[in-house]
C-alpha cells in the first residue's frame, strides 16, 4: 500500500482523537460537566435525557468508531509494510 495512505489515517486519527476528548468533555456527568456551561445542562426531562445529550451521544459513538477504525487500519498497513520487507 502506498505512504500517503499511512498519512491519511495518522491525519484521521489525530482529528478524531481531538473530537473525541471534545465530546467526552461534553458530556454531562455528575457535576454537570461542561456541557453545562453551553446550555446543555438546563434542560432536564422526566424521560431521560434530551434530544441533545442523545445525539452528542450519537456523535460521540460515530467519532469513537472512526477513530478505532483508523488505529486497526495502521496497525494492519504497518503489518503489511513489514511483512512485504520495504
């Protein structure tokens, strides 16, 4: 496989991984997190959560596969470099 696809996916997985820790940063947890200096902690239903903590929940769930996706294709590109002995 060609170098700039080993690029692309370290370039992936940098962004992703900032995404992420901005989401889980997100996130409401006990003391209302920091979500709740954006809004998202004013909000509080009977049923559950709102429609935004559900699709930061969503969103956060999306990154977090694409970033997993992005370290499995790595590790199978750098298995695959070794492996040909360039």
């Amino acid at each position: 496989m060609p170098i700039w696809f080993a690029y692309t996916l370290i370039v992936l997985l940098v962004i992703t991984s900032v995404l992420l820790t901005l989401l889980i940063l997100l996130h409401r947890g006990k003391g209302g997190g920091l979500s709740s200096m954006f809004g998202g902690g004013v909000s509080s239903s009977l049923a559950g959560s709102s429609v935004a903590e559900k699709n930061l929940d969503r969103y956060t769930v999306l990154v977090g596969v694409v970033w997993f996706a992005a370290i499995v294709g790595l590790g199978l590109w750098l298995r695959l470099q070794m492996n040909s002995g360039a």
